[in-house]
C-alpha cells in the first residue's frame, strides 16, 4: 500500500541534546548524506521523501528515523552525531536544536504546541452515535446512522476546533475523542473544545485508538492502540493509565504496525505490516524476510493467542545479489490496515501487499479469511501474481536487490467490508491499487464480481479509499495524471494508459450485490493553496487531486477528501456534491496553542462522525510526498461552527 511508510517512523521529539554538535556538523552532515541517502532522496525514489521535504520536519524527526525507524538499516554504523550531523544539514537547525534519538519505541513531548488541560473530567457516556473504532463497526461500513446531524445541516458545517499535531484520526465516544500521532503523545481530548482530558507520553503510533466497554478497566472502558515498536497497549480509557502492554508482536527489525488493532469479544486482533521494501534499497541488506501476519492477542492481558503469516512458507536462501549479499524469499503480504471480523461465521478478514522478491507466493495481493480462535486460513484469494516490488526498481539504475521482473506494486490498503445484502446473502468488499473493486463469497474466498473505478498505479487506484451503507459501496479513486504518467514512465509501460484508460481520480458509487457501477463524480478542479507557504520547492508538494482518503458516511452524505485539501460533502444517492470546504485556505490557531498552523493534504483514514461533529486531519505525509508539512493539523466541524 504505501501510506507513509518512510516517515512513519518519525516521532517529534524535544530531548536534550545527548553530545553537542561541532561548528562544522552541517558540512560533515553534507558528507554522510551524500553517502548514505542521497541516492534514494535526491532526487527522490518513489516513495522516499524528497530532500526539500526532509528539509520541513523538525530535526529530532529524522535523528529518530534513523535510529529506531525504518530507516535504521540505512544508517547502520552511524554514530549518533553522524546522525545529529545529518538532520542539521538537511534542516539548518543548529547543533543545539538537533536532539538525540529517544530509545527504541519511545517520544519525549512533541515540540508542537502547549496542552490546555481541561477543567474537569466527567465520566464516560456512550450516546448510541459513537465512532469507536476504525471502520466504525466490526464490518468496517464506516458509517454512522447515528450522525447528530442531518443532510441538510451539511452544508453548514465550520471549523469549530483544532489541534496541531502530527498525523492521527480519532475515535469518539460521547464528548471524550482519542488519538495517537506520529509525537508519541496518545491524546484524550474534549470532543467538544479540543482541551487535554490526558496525555500519554512515548507511545509512537498510527493507528487509531479502539475504545470499548470492560471489566478489565477500572472505569469500565478500554482503549487499545498498535505502536510502531511492533506491540500493542491496553489503557484505562478514562484515566490513560495502562492495563498491559504486550510483548513485540515481530522479530523482524523493520516490521510495524500501521493498521489499528480490532477488537471482538475477548480477543484483539492485530496486523503486521513493514518497510522492508525501502530498506532492500541498500544492496548489503539480505532481502527479504519479512512476512505480513495477523496476531490475536487476550483482551485481558495481552498475550499472544496465535499468529497467523500469510506467506506459510519461510523464507529460505536463493541466491547472491550483485554485491555479494546472500538473498531470501519469499517474503511480503504486508498488512497496511485494519482487520474485519465476521461474527457469524468466527472469522477475521484481511487484505495483503505486494510480495518483495520473485520467488513464488499465493500471499500477497490477496484476501484473506482466517479463524478467530486458531488463526487458520479458511481462504485466501490472490487476485494478482508475481507482483514483486521493492523501492527504486522501477527507476533507470536499480538496486542490487531488485526481483525480476519488477510487479506493479498493486498492494491492498483498504479494509475488507463485509456487507449484508437484501438477498440475504453476504459480501466481502475489497479494493486494490490496481483501481479495481472486488466482491468475494464469504464461505468460499470466491470472486462473485470485480469492477474497475480507475487506471490504477503504484500511488494511484484505491488506495485507502472504501465505505458502504445499507445499499451502496463508495470508493475512492487516487489516480492522478502526474502520478500515473510518472508511474508509467518508469516501467516503460506508456501503452497501460491506452489499455486502461485515462486516470479518473474522483469517487464512485457501485452496486455491491452485481459491481455495476451506480454513479461517478471526478475529483473537481479547484484551487489548492497548501497555506503557511507550504510550496514545492519547500517540500509542501504538487497539488494533486488524487482522492486516496478512505470515505465516511451518513444517512444520505458520504464525506471525502482530496489530496489538494479538499473535504467534500456527497449526496449518497446520485454523487451531486452538496458542500466543500478547502482545509488548506487559511490557517489555525490552535487549542494547543500554535498560531498560524497550516493544513494540507487529506489523505489515508478519513472522517469520523459523531455527536453532531465531523472530524478530519488536515496534513497527512504520504507517500506521494505532498500536502505534509512534519505537523499538521486535527480538525472538528459542527453546525456553524458552535
């Protein structure tokens, strides 16, 4: 899938400064950069962020990278002032701005803004119209029939509240909102103003926070995060005060979790995801042995039940690369999202990545069905083969660690849906980077339809893109022009387009029972601003219109965002587009008090709903480099804005 993958390591960090630089840090920083990264960020490879963009995070972000994140194995043999040296060149920051990496899993406070704690704390009340979870319900509908707003109240909606923080989309319950980012502060904040119920520090995360009702919790509630270290976490939701945090979930160094955990009665089920295709860059890296995998944890006290890798087969030697570095495989079937549970038949769905290397594997790019209590795989389905990818392959000269041939990279990103339909019968929902829409028979993994909303690339098609309500499925489409056309000159494949089609970002409405489409609205043209001089050259990014966010919905609306900034407003029936509000036109001053806060783009998870209240991120650093500026900005719109 691709979400940030590079920078989803980062964490916002103000330590002090563990050994001071020297006056020269910036040139020897030149020196090591040159070295180590310049080949993969300058100009950048696919997904790698552009040195402009480097230049836009705080420095303690990129010291952190490269040493607990994904970029870990590039940095190897690193000390920490080559690593200190090395953000002070890319930022400009002084020696005493650049702050030494936190130890593995952890963030000091991020040096974003100033927490306004709130007045008072009243206890938990659910209200019937909560969003408690990733995709809403266990199914992964993303919608809410509960909205505490009405479709005419739709085009009344302001900014009522923001927050500056780096990444996160939020669940709510009642007037309590959590969220983790990318700082290591995993916030409970009032749903209403915005102000601190409670703050826990160090624990890096992008996923979003599950929140349910226990007796394993002292107040009764409980709410359960993935980390980037690869474990989970169990914390009183009322309190912040953690229950258990369970072992590392993957042995493997560059695994992480990046789809949120799922509850279903007293099981947590949690996917495994890595950056093991942009650390096989390096051609001394043995790739590649990372396998996508499912973990079911005890609710009560977080210990592993069973895991499950989609790949069955270990990786095993292949054969020496042109440096002399010994190879593996299989390995691949990346988890990017969130798992889907199927009460009824006991089972868990999930939806898998691209493989690494050319050795065979039914795992990747498949959905999979697996049993809630044992973990066994009842189906997979692999809907494209031999699609092996690693970063940079598709450019002129490629690492030593390239597959042949080189895949498409048409990973899955979206959430499997399963959806009930007026038959009777049941569907399972999938859509794929290839631009193309799935529906599945539940019991057997069998195609029932497929239908094609896009051209598709490797930053393009369904990204993240997928809600339903009780009659249609809405997808999201992020091709792009630019996107594709760079995507295709790179695999030297420029007949695809006339083959596929021309890309048609925008959002589409489909029949889930047959596939047929119902109706198409192209992303609109309109003007993005990316405010606080957030230009290309400044590592803001082109303005693209590539409507990746996954969308939300309500009786009669489905919202959904563009990566120009745009939050749009659809009429659920025939597409007519009932509100817009450009995130990026102006900028915030923030609860957290942080004056002038830009937004960005609108990517990854989208909206939640609830209690009257429509809350996005504005900023989202994706893999498409763009519309990121290191801290963006969390915001809730209501009824005019009260």
């Amino acid at each position: 899938m691709r979400p940030p993958i590079w920078m989803a390591a980062l964490a916002a960090l103000a330590l002090p400064v563990a050994a001071p630089l020297a006056a020269h840090a910036q040139d020897a920083g030149e020196g090591v950069f040159n070295t180590r990264c310049k080949a993969c960020h300058d100009p950048n490879i696919d997904r790698a962020p552009s040195k402009a963009t480097l230049a836009t995070y705080p420095a303690a972000q990129i010291v952190d990278a490269l040493t607990n994140g994904v970029m870990k194995p590039m940095a190897a043999g690193l000390s920490d002032v080559d690593k200190q040296a090395v953000a002070a060149y890319l930022t400009g920051a002084r020696p005493a701005q650049t702050a030494a990496a936190a130890p593995a899993g952890r963030a000091a406070p991020a040096a974003v803004g100033i927490d306004v704690k709130c007045a008072v704390n009243p206890p938990i009340h659910a209200t019937g119209g909560d969003w408690t979870s990733v995709g809403f319900d266990p199914t992964s509908h993303r919608y809410q029939p509960k909205p505490g707003l009405t479709k005419a109240d739709v085009p009344k909606l302001k900014v009522k509240w923001s927050f500056a923080m780096p990444g996160g989309m939020p669940t709510v319950i009642g007037d309590w909102l959590f969220v983790t980012n990318r700082s290591g502060k995993f916030y409970a904040l009032d749903a209403a103003t915005g102000c601190v119920r409670w703050v826990v520090e160090g624990a890096v995360s992008r996923t979003t926070p599950m929140v349910v009702k226990s007796d394993i919790s002292p107040s009764g509630w409980l709410t359960v995060i993935g980390e980037r270290n690869k474990t989970a976490r169990a914390f009183d939701a009322q309190t912040g005060k953690e229950i258990w945090r369970s072992a590392p979930l993957e042995a493997n160094p560059v695994a992480g979790i990046t789809g949120a955990p799922v509850i279903s009665g007293d099981q947590v089920f949690v996917p495994l995801t890595s950056g093991e295709e942009g650390a096989a860059r390096q051609p001394t890296y043995a790739c590649c042995s990372f396998r996508g995998s499912v973990v079911a944890l005890d609710l009560k006290t977080g210990k592993t039940q069973w895991q499950t890798y989609v790949i069955d087969q270990p990786p095993h030697p292949t054969h020496k690369n042109s440096a002399g570095t010994q190879m593996l495989g299989p390995a691949g079937g990346a988890i990017w999202s969130a798992p889907s549970v199927d009460a009824k038949r006991g089972l868990v769905y999930v939806a898998t990545g691209d493989s690494y290397t050319e050795v065979d594997t039914k795992g990747a790019d498949a959905i999979f069905a697996m049993d809630m209590k044992t973990g066994k795989v009842r189906w997979s389905n692999q809907v494209t083969e031999a699609d092996n990818f690693i970063v940079g392959c598709n450019a002129a000269t490629k690492p030593a660690n390239c597959p042949s041939p080189d895949g498409p990279d048409y990973d899955f990103g979206a959430s499997p849906i399963l959806f009930h339909l007026a038959s009777g019968k049941d569907v399972v929902l999938s859509g794929q980077k290839s631009g193309v829409a799935f529906g599945m028979d539940p019991d057997t993994g069998k195609t029932l339809w497929s239908q094609r909303v896009g051209s598709g690339s490797s930053l393009g098609g369904i990204e993240w893109g997928m809600a339903a309500d009780t009659s249609r499925l809405y997808v999201a489409n992020a091709d792009t022009v630019n996107l594709l056309e760079e995507n295709l000159k790179k695999l030297g494949r420029s007949a695809v387009a006339t083959v596929l089609g021309p890309p048609k970002p925008g959002l589409t409405a489909i029949d889930p029972a047959t596939g047929k489409v119902l109706w198409n609205v192209p992303a609109p043209v309109a003007d993005c601003h990316y405010a606080g001089d957030r230009s290309r050259d400044r590592g803001g990014g082109a303005c693209v219109r590539a409507q990746s966010q996954a969308p939300s919905v309500m009786p009669g609306v489905v919202f959904s965002g563009t990566m120009d900034g745009w939050l749009r407003a659809y009429d659920a029936a025939t597409g007519k587009v009932l509100w817009a509000d450009s995130t990026t036109d102006r900028t915030y001053d923030t609860v957290n008090q942080v004056k002038g806060q830009p937004g960005g783009s609108l990517d990854g998870l989208g909206a939640a709903i609830a209690g009257g209240r429509v809350f996005v991120m504005s900023g989202f650093n994706g893999a498409a480099n763009t519309g990121g500026n290191g801290t963006n900005v969390l915001l809730a719109y209501s009824v005019d804005g009260k």
